[in-house]
C-alpha cells in the first residue's frame, strides 16, 4: 500500500462507502452533497473516475449489473479498510484551508469603490444565515440518530465557523451603514480591524 498513491479524494471516496455501504456513483455524489461537500469542494467528476481506479487498486469491490443500464455499485474490501484507518491515524499537520472570494475581495477593497463592501457585507450575510439555518436542520433532523452521532461534531463545528463569519460581516455592516461617505468608513474599517487584531493577540 505504501507504493499507492492515494488523494483527500481518494479517501473521501472509501471513508464515504465505509459509512453508507455499497454506492454508486451517483449515490455519492447526492450523499456527498448533503454532507461533506459542504466543507469539502472537489470536481464531482472525479466521484465517477475515482471509485474504478480505487476498485483497480483492490481497495472497492466493483459489481456491475447484467441487464438494465449495468450501474456499477461500489463497496469497500478489507485493504479499503485498512488504508482508511492508517490515513484517519496520521497526523494532519495542513493548517485549516480557507478559499473564500468574498475575504479575497475584501483584501483588495481599496482598489474598488468602496460602495462595494457594504454590497458584500450584505450578500455574505444573507449567504451564512442561509447556511446556519441548513445546519440546525440537519442537527435538528438528526439529533435523536445515535449511529449519526460523530458525524454532527463536525456539523458543530461548521455552525461555529457560519456564526463567526455572520458576526463579523455583520458588524462590518453596521460600520458601513453609519460611516460619513467613503472616506470615513475606510477609516473606520481599519480601525476595526486593526481592534480585532489586537483583541485575538
């Protein structure tokens, strides 16, 4: 195993089937979408290619249909399991990733009109409430299924990271809306930041 080359992808695909059992293709691309696909972005694309080359490998057990449309159902074998394990027992020494436009656009404000923050702010409140209100559905519809039980640490802590984000644009928001013109909310906006900063050393 230590010659194969294995992706995150790769092990979301075997850690998906461990959970859910025998899946196709598409079966992991609706599951996916309600769960890790929301912390997790890749090219579903790669649910269709990465599942046959993981069968090719010995770590999925491919069974394909004799008649009909012949879908292919996907489940885990005991070297899928034992590559899972050892990667869920290694250090995960990565720093937390965080690809969000909304921050990139945020950083080169100065370069635009600075009409257009109080625009974003706006737009990302609306996006996190949203958010906040599909995770305390899914904590809600959960909550009394023991066997789901790990997996909503996870759902915590992206209602969290949601809570957080909602509070900051919202004060940025605020901010905005009781500046003097362009000028002074920039200069508000630095100060602001520059409070936080000295708040979280």
């Amino acid at each position: 195993m230590s010659a194969v080359r294995l992706s995150t992808t790769s092990y979301v695909v075997l850690g998906m089937i461990a959970l859910r059992g025998p899946s196709t293709s598409y079966d992991l691309k609706r599951a996916m979408g309600h769960s890790v696909g929301y912390f997790w972005r890749f090219p579903h694309a790669m649910l269709y290619s990465e599942p046959q080359r993981l069968a090719e490998l010995g770590l999925l057990h491919l069974a394909t249909e004799d008649e009909g449309r012949r879908r292919k159902t996907f489940s885990i074998t005991e070297e899928g399991r034992t590559a899972l394990r050892e990667w869920l027992a290694e250090p995960t020494n990565e720093h937390f990733e965080m690809r969000d436009i909304a921050e990139l656009k945020l950083f080169f404000s100065e370069a635009g009109d600075p009409s257009n923050i109080v625009h974003l702010a706006r737009e990302q409140i609306k996006q996190h409430e949203q958010r906040i209100a599909i995770y305390q559905e899914m904590q809600h519809r959960f909550a009394d299924q023991p066997e789901v039980a790990s997996r909503m640490v996870s759902l915590q802590l992206g209602l969290e990271m949601e809570h957080a984000a909602l509070k900051f644009w919202t004060a940025l928001r605020e901010e905005a809306d009781t500046a003097n013109g362009p000028a002074e909310y920039l200069h508000g906006l630095v100060r602001k930041l520059a409070a936080d900063r000295s708040r979280i050393i």
